[in-house]
C-alpha cells in the first residue's frame, strides 16, 4: 500500500450539530483538508479544526461546466495524496449524495494503490425525512435530480411519494451562476402529464442552522413558479393516489386480507 491517504467527510446539513465524531476527528488529524461547503460560517468552523483547509470553491468558473470544475478538484486533492500526505475531503452534507468528485476521487485513489474511504454524513435527504414527517416506507420513495429526471424520461409511480433535488438549478449545466431554474416551466408541465394542476407539492431548504426552522413552501404544482425556488430548493411530491392492492400476493404471502 502507497503512502499517502485519502478521507472523504460530510460536514451535515446544520452547522456544528451533524459532524459525527469520526468526521471529525478525521478533519483534526489530516495534514490537509480540502472543503466544499455552502455556508461561509462552517468553512470558518472547519478551519478552526484544522488550519491546513483549503476550499474547493475556487474551482467554479463562470460559464464552466460542472464537469470541468470537478475535475480539478479532483485533481487537486489526489495530487496531495501522492504526495504522501493523509488528505482529507470535506464536503457539505453527505459526501456521497449529489457529489460526484468524492465517489471518482476514492475511485481513482485506490485504483492507484492508496488508502481511501468514505464516511457516511447527515444528508438533506435524512433532514427532509425528519423535517416533512416522510416515512420512505409507507407509500415507497422515489428520488432524482431533477435535470437528470427530464432528460432521461424516468417513470413516475404517482402512487408512491417523489423527490426532485437541485430544483433550483433545474435545465441549468453551469457552475458558477445564480440559481436559474431555466427549466423549471418544463419540469411542471412534465409534472402535469401525471398530476393535477392543483395537487400540493411541497418546496423544501433543509435549515443549515441550528435552532432554526426548515423553509417548507406548499404551492398547487400548476402554480409553481421561480419566485417560490431557492439554490437549495428541493421538490416533494406527496402520492395522488393510492396504491392497488394485489389479493392474489396477499393469499400467497399468507398475510391476512385487509
């Protein structure tokens, strides 16, 4: 095994309260911390753990693609791996969870005989959970970014409960730019084909802060509008209909009829 090492955190959704005790100590202990978050205040936190943090968001570039820009972070952070330093990767939230240089990083890190991992963090996702009272086993859950929802055509099961992520950069590739939902006219009349115009949905900023409360917008999806979407904006679609009840995997379950 080479020298050098790469750690690969999430810094949780609200300040100071969802670092886990691992994250942490793997931020205190590594020669170098690079970091991508969204809220200068926990950058400073992060430096406070460790000195030798530098943040990642340098690498967003007006008029670059994301792909671009994650590149060179990538780049970046394998180059003090071979180096032989302990590195280590702080990103905002889950570190796996809609942040594509952490997984190629690892990836690219053991493939060339480096010690790497990944630790789990607090997602929006669980936030959203607690936050909304949604229980992904109740209905069944069904999550896409939502850019990546349009383009590939992904089914929807209106019986089960939706979740659109990065609403507020919808149709939008850039990466250094105001949240633009440019596509987001798109995105609700390609709702539209599968709900009613006055169904609830939900738009969803999971509080960075603690002691503060969530941004929880209900709207009819045929009013949906820029003006109701942040940055950080996620799209929750609660089920229109029920699901259909198969009698025949009932009895063959042997689980007793309803």
């Amino acid at each position: 095994m080479s020298a050098g090492s790469l750690t690969v955190v999430g810094t949780g959704i609200q300040l100071g309260t969802q670092l886990t005790p691992e994250a942490r100590m793997a931020i205190t202990t590594a020669d170098v911390v690079f970091l991508l978050v969204a809220e200068p205040v926990m950058e400073a936190a992060i430096r406070r753990l460790n000195p030798e943090t530098r943040s990642l968001q340098e690498h967003y570039v007006v008029g670059q693609s994301r792909k671009d820009a994650y590149e060179t972070m990538i780049v970046e952070i394998l180059s003090h791996v071979r180096e032989g330093q302990d590195v280590c990767a702080a990103f905002y939230g889950h570190p796996g969870v809609f942040v594509a240089p952490s997984h190629e990083a690892v990836r690219r890190a053991r493939e060339a005989g480096f010690r790497a991992r990944m630790l789990p963090g607090i997602s929006a996702e669980d936030c959203l959970f607690a936050d909304l009272g949604l229980d992904p086993a109740r209905f069944g859950y069904q999550c896409y970014e939502a850019t990546d929802f349009l383009v590939h055509r992904r089914q929807i099961d209106t019986t089960a409960a939706l979740v659109l992520w990065q609403l507020g950069t919808v149709g939008n590739a850039a990466a250094a730019e105001e949240a633009t939902p440019s596509g987001l006219r798109v995105l609700v009349e390609t709702l539209l084909a599968h709900y009613p115009s006055d169904h609830e949905v939900v738009v969803y900023e999971a509080s960075p802060y603690p002691g503060f409360d969530p941004k929880i917008g209900t709207v009819q999806l045929g009013e949906l509008r820029p003006e109701h979407v942040t940055a950080m904006s996620t799209l929750y679609v609660p089920p229109a209909e029920a699901a259909e009840l198969d009698l025949t995997m009932v009895d063959r379950l042997g689980l007793p009829r309803p």
